[in-house]
C-alpha cells in the first residue's frame, strides 16, 4: 500500500488505484458520488481491493457511488 497523496482525502490503496483516480481528475472522496462503481472500475489501475476500500470509506461517511 501507498501513503495517501496530502493533496486528496483518498483512504490507503495501491498506488496503481491512487494514480487512476487522480489520472481521471478525482482529488476528494466526495467527488466519487458522482461516478459510478462500474466506471472506476474501467479505469486503468483500479482493482477490486482498491473498489471495496473506496466503498467502505464513502459508506463511513454516508455517502455512496452513483448509480
């Protein structure tokens, strides 16, 4: 696992998964309420780990993916 980039508020994944969301203009969890699961998972890098911790942290802070 990676360290979280200081420029983004990302719960720890693999640094493959970290360079996808910032690749694709993601730089806050909040912003993935606006994409679907399925989407990210079409990005390059994302795996099914690094969906599950996105999850999980957007479910902590009552937010989910979009449909």
């Amino acid at each position: 696992m990676t360290e979280p980039d200081p420029d983004t508020d990302f719960p720890k994944t693999g640094a493959p998964a970290q360079r996808a969301l910032i690749g694709a203009g993601y730089t806050r969890l909040a912003q993935l309420t606006s994409v679907s699961e399925k989407e990210l998972g079409a990005l390059h890098g994302m795996g099914p780990k690094a969906l599950r911790i996105l999850r999980e942290a957007l479910s902590e802070r009552g937010l989910s993916f979009a449909d």
